[in-house]
C-alpha cells in the first residue's frame, strides 16, 4: 500500500513535537484573524514571512497551511454573529447564519459552521492525499473559454442568491458588475473609473466593499433601532445540535464538500467561488428553500463545508504543479523559495517528507481547529450580549485596522465608509447585497476569459461551444436560467389571467 | 588672492564635508527606524522577498531597525511616488526594478516621480532574466526550430504575459522585433493562470521570469528553449543562453535597485551603497538569491545611475515601437 507508506512519511515529519506545536500555533492564529474582520490571512502569512526564515521549510509552511485554514474556521464567527463577513469566503455564510444569530440560533449556527467545516476539511484532505495529481490535471483543462462559461454560470447562480424580488436581484448584479469594471483593463492597460487616483488603479478591494455594505450598513441600521437589537440577542437557546438537525444538515455538508472541493483546485477564488455555488445550489434542491435567508441551517452548513473543502484542495495546484491558486498560496511559494526548494511538479518525489508532511499536518490542523472552535461557541455567543454602544465602536475599530492592513492605504477605510452608507441605502431599499458582491467578483474573471478566449480563437465565438466542458457550462447556465424564470413567468401568467 | 581663495574653497568644502559626515555619522541614530518602501504588495513575488532579506541584511550590518513598507499599485507607480515625496534624511529608502524605474516613463503618460531625478541611485541589487518556455507539445526543440517554426506560423503561436508593458510582455516585443516573427499577446493579470494555461496548451509559450517557472522547468512539465541572459542561471544551468545561440542582445531582465529620496546625504548614500556591496558578498545571501533564481549584481552609484539610463533608453524604444501605452 503505497498511500500507508506516505502517510507514514508525512507523520514522521507532521508528528514531531515542533511541528505539532507550529501547527497548532498556525490554526490558533489563524482562528483570530479570520475573526477579526477585514485582517485576513494574506496580510498575516505576509507579515509573518520573515519569522519563517528560520525556521525548517517543513515547520513554515506547516504553519503558513495552518493560518490559511484556520482563517477559514474563524471567519464565519462575526459573519454570524454580527453580519460581518471576515473573510470573503463567509460572505454567504452571513445571509443565514446572522438570521439564525438573530432568532437566537448564535450557537447552533456556530455549531454547524464548525462541524461542518471539520467534515469538509477533513474528506478534501483525503482527497488530497488519495489524487492530487490527477485532480491536478483539471486545472489544466481550464482555459479562458472554459472559466469565461463557469463564470457565466456563476452569475445566473447569484441570482438564483437572493431571496428578494428578481428585478433587485438582477440590478444588483449589474452594480456589482460595474464596481468591478474600476480599475486597470488587463489587455489595453487603460485606467477606467479611476478618477485619475493612482489608488484605484488597481481597481477596488473586495473586502473594503463586502466589509461596508454588510458590516458597516448593519451597524447603521442597528443603531437606528438599537432596543429591538438588545431584546434579540438576549434569547440564546441551546449552543449544540439535536439529532434531527444533525440529520438535516449531513446531506448539505455532503454536497457542500463536494462542490469545495473541485472548485478550490482552480486557480482564482476557487475557495470563495464555492461558496456561492455551494449555497445556491442548495437553493435549488432543499426541500427547506423557503426558508433560505430567513435563517435555514443548510443555508449555513452548505457554504461553510464549501469553502472548508475549497481552502484545502486549493492546495493541490501549489503542492503538484508549483501554481498558486490564490494570494495565500503565491505567499506559500515565497516561501519555499526562500528555503531553496523550487516548487514544481519534483517536490513530491524530490522533497517527500516535506510534500506529505504538509498533508499530515492538515489532519491534525483539522482535529485542533474543532477542539479549538467547539467550547468557544459558548464565548463567542456572550460576545453578542455586549451592550451594543460598547460593542459598534469596537467592530468600527477592527474593520479599520483591517482595511489598512490590505494596503496601507488610507482611501480604502474611506471607501469601507463609504459603501457602508451604500449599504444602509440598500437595506432601505430591501435590495440584498449578496448578488453585487457576486458580480462584482466574477465580472473583471468574465471579461477577461471572455477577451482570453476571443484572442486564441481570432474573434471566433464558436470556442466557447466546441470545447466540451465550456459547452456543458453553458448548457447548465441557460437550465439554470430558465429554472428561474419558470416561476416568475407563470405568476406572471396568474396574475394576467386573474385580471 | 588666489592661494585665498583656494584656502576659502577649501575651508568651506572641508566644513561641508564635515557637515556631511557628521549627519552621516549620526545616522542612523538609535531610536529611529528605516524604512524601506516597496512599491509592491506584501510577500508579492520576487521583489518583495529580495527586500526583505536585504532589510534584514541592513538591519544587521548598521545595527539599526529596518521595516518593509508595501506601497504597491498601479504597476508601482503609488510607492515610488510616495517615496519620492518623502524627506531625504536617510530613513526613507525605495526597493523597486526595471519595470517601475525603466520601463513606467515610456509606458505612462504622466507620472508624479521622474526615476532619473527624484531619487538618488544607491545601487543595484540583483537581477533576475526572462527564460523563453514553450509547451511540451511544440514541435520546435531548439530555440533555432522555434524562431522557424513561428516564421512559418506568424500569428498562430499565442504567448501570455501579466499585463500591457509587463516584463513579460516587453521581452516578447523584444523578441519579435529581433527576430522578425509574429506572435499574439494574451495579457493575465497574475503568471499563475498563464502558467496554467501553458501547460495546458491554451498558450503555447512564455517569457517567464525563472523563479516563476524553473520548478516546471524542471518538473518536465514546460520546455525551456533559452535565457534571455548574459549568462547561465544556477536555478536551471542546463538551458543555454540567448547569446551562445546566436542572438547575443537578445537580453532582458528584471533587476531590482536600492534608492533614496533626491537630497539624502551624499555620506549617507555612500555608506548604504557599502552595506549593500558587503551583504551581497555575503555567502548566506548569495546563497538565498540563488534559490530565489535572482544573481547578485552591486556595483557604484555610478553604475546604477549608468544602467538606468541604459535601461530606459531601451526599453522606451521597445515601448514606442511596439506602440504601448497606458492612460
């Protein structure tokens, strides 16, 4: 059995006391930052980088690895617990896990995120360890046409998001969809929306925009009315799980992980993509729909197991091919360099120890983070009970240090201010946020896939339905569309005939 | 009257040198921190790994403490900018390269920083070259079957690059300017998904820079045709050289240079200058870049002003003719 014989090689290295120690230190970090809202892993890996140096390239990156998924535990706690999204992954996570928090569900929706997260990590892990390298060659079959009809799909799948009316949900896409056009266009090099600051040419940081539209608006909101905020929290029942939920959320966590871990091996957003995709799927197929974005614990255990299982097989690329499929990644890369080992498809065979030693500590990793998460709910819970004038300053003080820290840029906290009015506005408007950020994410993919693929076919739309997996994408999207539309048209028709 | 006036030329030069040196000796002064701005996101690639362990280096070679500020955005410009607005008092210091320094005043119409007059040239650090990759199922094996392969197929063969007026865009323009080929640019916004798709076929090659790509190199998974370089790279010592086949300027690199703010104290530029030539002697240091496929360069302050200039020239040439241009 060649897989013992690794796995025997990765716990040598992952089950010494130091690297358990590092490990341990990485997911304890990594829970605190994915906490704190805005100050996400990337800033951390990259300020903790020069910690590493002397430290074995297997004891760094057991930590760096430790950090990344770590983040992805931690984040979904102030999403829950006060709307406010700490990393980009657990935007979706909000929409029902804030409601549930609301109907004094704190605990039970932080219950499920973990528990949820800890059978995503660990099954992507295995799925690490049993394929990575022919799971590998899917990111490979990707090229432009097949992103830019993934990405296609991807959009139709935001509306099916939101909860609201589908003209709301439709205009927020297209908001999205614009705020994303900000910055440099990739193939001709000219600034647009960028008022001629040079700190937009890079276009706007989509934490800045989820932080202030859902954080910022909901603190706005809050203290417009901050009597029936205090009677909310007030009833929290029962922190852990009855059976029967346990039952109702195995088949969403399931088809969560499945979702997390395909799109987490390709590169761009992989984990935060399926997310979105892990949530409207369940949507679709819930037979508790109705209740998406009025608090439905799949709506929580869905997108949670998704980006879980996302943040781990994101590894695969990194680990099989030296490509970072993410920020976080490329700093892993930077790291290993920094050690003298090239990443590339010979660390496997070249640097054994070191490959599967990773993979080792991921287990392990995976095992503290619910031991680390589980008896914090209780904390976490008393958190929310705070009076809410002591609480809001503090939450404004964090989403600041945390929207410095992505740039050490002053416009971006006025931007967060900024979109944290937008934001109110929208709540006003009862237009949901979700569907913009969504567009505002995969439009800049789409545009260029689009602009990739015109230029390999010479202006050939046709690439686009003669590639197999693009052409499948495609197909799903217009389904998808028209399983939208299908109900909408026949009120319609009701409503015409009952006239 | 002349012995005078000489006496009082040189009283004064000696009271200015002495002025100099006093605020050189002062510095840096304890309690006070360097800064290094880095016109890149933090732990972003190459540049910002060099700077580190140059900051590192400089901590430990004048006992002072050195950060890394990133600075980065619009292809360095915010960085350099606010560097060249910062005070020239030697705590204030530019990390940047060839693409922000050399290659920005021909690609941008305007700029808020003039490479050449904003800042004071302290020296070059180290220089990374562009290695030419093509997929594994090209038929051309040699760089000599590949410049014919893509005569014969002008604008069939596809290469990506991470931008307009990137590094790897302009050793392409270089290339085909040179060799009289055809080729079409596909423009990323990040090397990973152009080196996905070139091993996936979508693009058929790369001017890679070699830290980015040796690992594939070496993996079997690319091909390396040759090393856009004077001379062999220690990550990849089997792919020959542009020039040892043939096409000797055919170079193209992305070094990377240390500078200060125009009117930091000649003393002060001169001693940093030292500490830089002393770190990269350093075989721990030599060692590091080495595993980052970068190779140590050093030199005067001379010598960086010098190949600034160079740089600038030729590359603008690359630019205007290619007809590149950014808003």
């Amino acid at each position: 059995m060649e897989i013992i014989e690794h796995l025997q090689i990765g716990f040598s290295t992952a089950a010494t006391f130091s690297n358990v120690l590092y490990c341990l230190v990485g997911v304890v970090l990594g829970t605190a930052i994915g906490v704190l809202p805005g100050l996400g892993p990337v800033a951390t890996i990259a300020m903790l980088l020069p910690v590493t140096f002397g430290l074995s390239p297997a004891s760094s990156l057991i930590m760096l690895a430790g950090i990344f998924y770590g983040a992805q535990y931690g984040g979904s706690t102030t999403a829950i617990l006060v709307n406010l999204p700490g990393e980009s992954s657990s935007v979706v996570t909000a929409l029902d896990g804030y409601q549930m928090a609301k109907q004094g569900r704190a605990g039970k929706a932080l219950a499920t995120a973990a528990l949820g997260s800890f059978f995503a990590g660990t099954v992507a892990t295995l799925l690490i360890t049993l394929f990575s390298p022919p799971l590998a060659e899917i990111a490979l079959k990707f090229g432009p046409p097949e992103y830019f009809s993934l990405m296609v799909l991807g959009l139709v799948a935001s509306i099916v998001l939101a909860s609201g009316p589908l003209p709301h949900a439709l205009g927020m896409v297209v908001i999205g969809l614009l705020l994303g056009i900000v910055g440099t266009d990739v193939n001709s090099g000219t600034e647009r929306f960028s008022f001629g600051t040079m700190q937009l040419a890079d276009g706007i940081n989509f934490v800045v925009v989820a932080m202030g539209v859902f954080g910022l608006g909901e603190i706005i909101a809050n203290l417009e009315n901050e009597t029936t905020r205090s009677l909310m929290v007030k009833k929290v029942t029962g922190l852990m799980l009855s059976w029967a939920e346990i039952k109702g959320i195995a088949a969403p966590v399931l088809r969560g992980t499945a979702i997390g871990s395909v799109l987490g091996i390709l590169p761009g957003g992989g984990a935060m993509l399926s997310s979105f995709a892990a949530y409207a799927l369940e949507k679709k197929v819930s037979k508790n729909a109705a209740n998406f974005g009025k608090g439905a614990i799949e709506g929580v255990a869905a997108p949670e197991s998704a980006n879980n299982a996302g943040a781990q097989s994101s590894f695969i690329p990194m680990l099989t091919l030296g490509i970072p499929s993410n920020p976080v990644m490329a700093l892993m890369i930077g790291a290993m360099i920094i050690h003298g080992i090239q990443p590339g498809p010979t660390v496997m065979t070249e640097q054994p120890e070191l490959f599967w030693g990773v993979i080792a500590s991921m287990w392990m990793g995976n095992l503290f983070l619910i031991i680390l998460n589980l008896p914090l709910i209780g904390v976490w819970v008393r958190m929310v009970q705070v009076p809410y004038h002591y609480l809001f300053p503090a939450i404004l003080v964090f989403c600041g240090i945390g929207v410095f820290s992505l740039s050490n840029a002053t416009l971006d906290i006025y931007l967060m201010a900024a979109f944290g009015l937008i934001g109110y506005v929208f709540r006003k408007l009862e237009c949901e946020p979700a569907p913009m950020l969504l567009g505002f994410i995969l439009g800049p993919m789409m545009e260029e896939s689009l602009r990739r693929a015109l230029l390999l076919s010479k202006g050939d739309p046709g690439i686009f339905f003669t590639r197999p997996i693009s052409a499948t994408m495609l197909i799903l999207a217009v389904l998808a569309m028209v399983i939208v539309l299908l109900p909408a048209l026949q009120k319609k028709r009701q409503e015409a005939f009952t006239e | 009257m002349r012995q005078t006036l000489t006496a009082a030329a040189l009283t004064a030069a000696m009271a200015l040198g002495s002025f100099g040196s006093a605020q050189a000796e002062d510095w840096p002064a304890s309690g006070k921190t360097i800064q290094v701005i880095v016109p890149a996101p933090g732990g972003a690639g190459t540049g910002d790994s060099i700077a580190r362990v140059l900051a590192d280096q400089i901590a430990n070679r004048l006992k002072a403490s050195v950060v890394v500020d990133n600075r980065g955005g619009a292809n360095g410009n915010v960085g350099a900018t606010i560097a060249a607005s910062s005070p020239a008092d030697g705590y204030k210091l530019l990390f940047s390269w060839a693409g922000t320094l050399a290659v920005n005043p021909a690609l941008y119409k305007k700029l808020s920083f003039d490479p050449q007059k904003s800042f004071e040239p302290i020296a070059l650090v180290a220089d990374v070259p562009n290695i030419l990759v093509v997929n594994n199922e090209l038929p051309a094996k040699s760089l000599a079957e590949f410049i014919d392969y893509a005569k014969k197929n002008p604008e069939k063969l596809h290469f990506g690059s991470t931008g307009s007026g990137s590094s790897m865009h302009l050793a392409a323009e270089l290339f085909m300017a040179q060799t009289s080929t055809k080729l079409v640019h596909v423009p990323y916004n990040a090397p990973a998904m152009a080196t996905t798709n070139l091993i996936g076929n979508d693009i058929q090659l790369m001017f890679q820079l070699v830290p980015g790509i040796a690992g594939q190199v070496k993996g079997g998974k690319v091909r390396a045709l040759a090393l856009m370089s004077d001379a062999r790279s220690p990550a990849l010592p089997d792919v020959p050289t542009m020039a040892e086949l043939g096409q000797p300027t055919l170079l193209s690199s992305t070094w990377f240079a240390l500078l200060a703010p125009k009117g930091t104290p000649a003393a002060i530029l001169d001693k940093l200058n030292a500490v830089v030539n002393e770190s990269l002697s350093d075989p721990e240091v030599k060692k590091k870049l080495a595993a980052m496929g970068a190779a140590p360069l050093g030199g005067t302050r001379q010598q960086l002003a010098d190949h600034l200039a160079k740089e600038t020239a030729k590359w603008g040439k690359v630019v205007r003719e290619a007809n590149i241009q950014i808003q």
